[in-house]
C-alpha cells in the first residue's frame, strides 16, 4: 500500500474494481453441447467478470432439437439489448449460426480457432460465437473464447473498411430482413451514438 495516498482512495479503488460492470452475455446449447456449456459458462462468470442473462438449457434434455427456438430467443434477447454478446455450444456451431443469422441485426460466425474468432469481432462486430465441442477442447475453446471476448469492435480504431462493411450489412439486412419494433439499440452496425437506418 502506498503510504502517501489517503485511506479513503485505496477504499474507492478498491470498491470500483469489486463492482465493475460485467459484460452481460447470453449463452446456450444443444444437449451434445451441454457439458461444454456448464465448463464455459463458469470460465465467463468466474474469470472473464461475465453475467449471464440468458441460458435457457439448466438440463441436457433441455437442449434436444431446440436450436431454432433458442436461436430465435437469443436474437430477441440480444436485440433488445439485455446483451450485446451471445455463445451457442453445439457439435460444431454450424447450424445455429445459420439459423440466427437470419434475424435483423444479428451476425453470428461458427468458430474454431482464436484467430478467426478474433477476426469475426475486429472485422464484423459479430455479437454471436457458435462453438463446437466435437471440433476442440475445453482450453482451446477458452482460448477462442477469449480472443473474441476480449476484442471489442471499436469504431476510433476499427478499419474504415470493416466500418463500411457494416453499413453494407444493415442496408442488406433493411432490404431483405425485416427490423422488429423492439430493436432498442443500433446493433452495432453504428457506433453507439449513432440511430441505425430502417
């Protein structure tokens, strides 16, 4: 401890680190993927300062032949802005992604190594990982995780080309998608100040 800061300082430092903002994230699988689920839902919580607010699988059975449905509600969730980030855990991630990615606003990528998980937040401002627990292990899968978790998309400093592809994006989405009522924020299409068009 630094003997010439006041006490109260140190307090409120220490306060603020305890009360950070969590990311709030939503998180979901099939019953393949369920025990995956479990193991990166605690790695979140536990080391990544994540909050869960969506995690609709609390049982295995609870994931069979549910994507779509919980495709859907993840789109609606994110959406509407109780999140902002989402994960699906399923054999490969293929499938989910596919059907997410037909909501307004929603991209999603199906991931497998850091790198392309990183790229898909820098490059696309994804908000959706889908990740496969018959492709990598669980400290591979942490490794993806954290390069795409750990990576926001930043407009100051995001390449004017990944900025203008987005915008690409949201006239593609307004022309082939429809925008639902309760969209609440821009979809990261935009910097956060920023309304999106449709």
């Amino acid at each position: 401890v630094n003997q010439y800061l006041p006490t109260s300082y140190l307090a409120l430092v220490l306060y603020n680190r305890l009360v950070e903002m969590k990311t709030k994230i939503a998180i979901a699988c099939d019953d393949v993927g369920f025990d995956r689920k479990e193991e990166i839902k605690k790695y979140l919580e536990e080391e990544k300062n994540a909050e869960v607010v969506y995690d609709p699988v609390k049982r295995k059975e609870d994931g069979f032949n549910n994507f779509a449905r919980h495709a859907d509600e993840m789109a609606g969730v994110i959406q509407r802005d109780a999140c902002r980030l989402g994960i699906y855990i399923c054999g490969t991630g293929i499938g989910f992604t596919c059907q997410i990615n037909k909501h307004w606003g929603i991209r999603a990528v199906a991931v497998t190594n850091p790198y392309s998980a990183k790229r898909a937040r820098l490059s696309n401002n994804a908000q959706v990982i889908g990740l496969g627990c018959r492709v990598n292990d669980l400290e591979y899968t942490k490794m993806i995780v954290d390069a795409w978790y750990d990576n926001a998309f930043d407009f100051a400093t995001a390449r004017e080309n990944s900025k203008k592809n987005l915008l690409e994006a949201e006239r593609s989405d307004n022309a082939l998608l429809t925008k639902p009522e309760d969209v609440r924020w821009n979809m990261g299409f935009r910097p956060d100040d920023e309304k999106s068009e449709g």
